[in-house]
C-alpha cells in the first residue's frame, strides 16, 4: 500500500485534466475521474504511475451519478486505507452563443457542471482533509471569471461563481491546513478551444487555423496556453510548500488580464 497522497482529478482523460494527472502521477496515488471509462484507462495504462491509477467514470453533470461517484470514491478510499487529500476540480464545460440565443437549458447546463459539481465534491471531501489535517483544492476556472468575452454569459457567469465560493471557502478552511485556489487559463489548447475555433469558423467563414490564431492573440504573448503550462501551476499549489497560498485567482493568460 502506497503512502502517497491521494489525489482526485476531474476530467482527467483529456487536455488539463490529463495534464494534471501527468504532473502529480510521480508522488500521488491517482483517481482519474471522467465521463469517458475508455479514455480514462488508456490514460492510466500510458501515466506508468508508481503509486497506482483508478479510474471512476461519471458525468458530474448528473447529480443521481455524483451521489453514486462519491459513494464509489468512499469505497475506494477504503480499500487504499487513504483519504482524499488533494482534489483537483478540472471538469467543465463552454457554450458559446448571443443573449439572445442563450437558453435556459445552457445557463442550467454550465453552472450544474463548472460550479455546483465542484462545490458537491469538495463539500463531500472536505472533512476528511480536516480530520487528516491537511488537504489541497484548486479549481479550474477562466480568464472568464476574471474579464468579459462577447458570447460568452452563461459560461463567464458559472466560472465567476465557481470563483466566488472558492475564496469563501479559501477563508473559512484557512485555519485547517487545506488551501482551496482558482487557477484560471486564458485560451488553452485543448477540445474546448478546438471546438471554439470550429465556431468561428462556421459563424465567420474564416479558416480554423485563423480561427485559432485569433484566440492565441488575446493573449500579448499571441500563443494558445499548453495544457501542461496549467500543469504546472496546479502541481505547484499541491505542493506543501504552497501551504501559504490560498483563496487566489492565479491568471495563466500570457498577460492577457494583467
């Protein structure tokens, strides 16, 4: 049985998520969480983490199937004789549209999966990190939540909130040795910049890869984010050493919202 730190990552098949799960894999015992069971185990036979990989398939967008995942996870924590000391809160998901094309369904859609999930799942993982004395959760939120993007309201709005509960909790947790931060990616190369190139594109009749330039140009350094750049940065406030930093919005935008 290993005595490495357990560690929860959402969305971990692809792009961040994976990423992350790169990062972490050399010190952590992994539970890849995603929708995706397939992707998930081809991600963990290709990780070669030492420390072990599970893999839990759930569409956190269901609260039925976040019941079902956290009790999965309780067992699971059972059987490593671990609690879950490190929660990483990637799952999310992008609309894109005008006002006036942005439908109730999209607005309920955006917020169930980017900020109540997390919050269902770190409320759920929380006291175990208290009783364990130390713990570490960091959502995946945008340069959303921190500036305005045209077309983007439903989706701004759900990563603002996410945003907002994690400095609350940040203050309320900060005397318990777990941290709870925001990192926040500009335009990341990953699905969801793909699929918003192909927006673009449709709606504009501008090629993809101009589609994509045009993304990369928010940025002052005019280049997509890498996955492992946001990588990086989460692995970093895992860190024990980052037992100072919390309730942050950490920006990895090249400059963008400097």
């Amino acid at each position: 049985m290993s005595n490495a730190p357990l560690a929860l990552i959402t969305g971990a098949g692809r792009g961040i998520g994976r990423a992350v799960a790169e990062a972490l894999a050399p010190n952590h015992t992994l539970l890849l969480a995603g929708r995706d069971r397939d992707v998930l185990a081809r991600t963990a036979a290709e990780l070669g983490a030492p420390h072990g990989a599970h893999v839990l398939g759930v569409d956190l967008g269901e609260p039925a199937a976040r019941r079902s995942f956290l009790s999965e996870v309780t067992g699971l924590e059972g059987q490593l004789g671990a609690r879950v000391q490190v929660l990483v809160n990637n799952a999310g998901a992008a609309h894109s549209a005008p006002l006036a094309r942005t439908g109730d369904d999209d607005w309920a859609r955006l917020f169930e999966l980017n900020c109540t999930a997390p919050f269902v799942l770190t409320r759920a993982l929380v006291p175990g990190m208290i009783a364990g004395g130390w713990g570490r959760i960091v959502n995946v939120a945008s340069t959303a939540a921190l500036k305005g993007y045209a077309y983007t309201a439903a989706y701004s709005a759900s990563k603002a909130g996410l945003l907002g509960w994690t400095r609350a909790l940040a203050v309320e947790l900060a005397a318990k040795e777990v941290t709870v931060n925001a990192v926040c990616p500009g335009f990341t190369d990953t699905d969801i910049v793909a699929d918003a190139a192909r927006n673009i594109q449709a709606t504009t009749g501008r090629s993809e890869d101009d589609a994509r330039k045009a993304l990369a140009r928010f940025s002052p350094q005019g280049r997509l984010r890498s996955p492992a750049e946001v990588a990086d940065l989460i692995a970093w406030l895992v860190r024990p050493g980052a037992g100072g930093v919390t309730g942050q919005a950490l920006a990895i935008d090249g400059g963008e919202t400097a």
